[in-house]
C-alpha cells in the first residue's frame, strides 16, 4: 500500500499488525491512551482487526472471571 506525500513519489505505509491491534484493544479496557497514540491506532489498524480482536478478549475476560468464580464457590 501506499500513501501520498509531498510529491517525493510513493511512501509505504506500515501494516497493522496483531501485535500492535492486541496493544490497542488492551489500552483501551484499561481505559488508559495518549491522544497522539490513540490518532496512530486509527491510521493503521483495521477496524475488522479491533473489532476481532476485542470480541476474543472479552470471551477470554469472560472465562477468566467464570473460573474465578468457580474456585471461590468451590473453596
């Protein structure tokens, strides 16, 4: 992919990554973001990534606390 620039010909623009997507999407159920972070997540993250990538965490906060819960009940 490229982006346009200045006229200095074409500049690549990075990839999203799942690294980067998993960062996001973390930050943002701790609820905690730089301004100038959060405007680079939304240039380069898919929103189909962080949309993935947030239902699968809250189905793995889900299963954390249904086992938190059965221990203590079971304790």
């Amino acid at each position: 992919m490229t982006a346009p620039n200045d006229g200095r010909g074409p500049v690549a623009v990075p990839r999203p990554s799942l690294w980067r997507t998993i960062k996001a999407v973390a930050w943002g159920f701790f609820g905690v973001r730089k301004h100038s972070e959060y405007q680079e997540d939304i240039s380069r993250l898919s929103p189909l990534h962080i949309v993935a990538v947030g239902f699968v965490a809250v189905l793995v906060l889900i299963a954390v606390l249904l086992a938190l819960v059965k221990f203590a009940v079971s304790t």
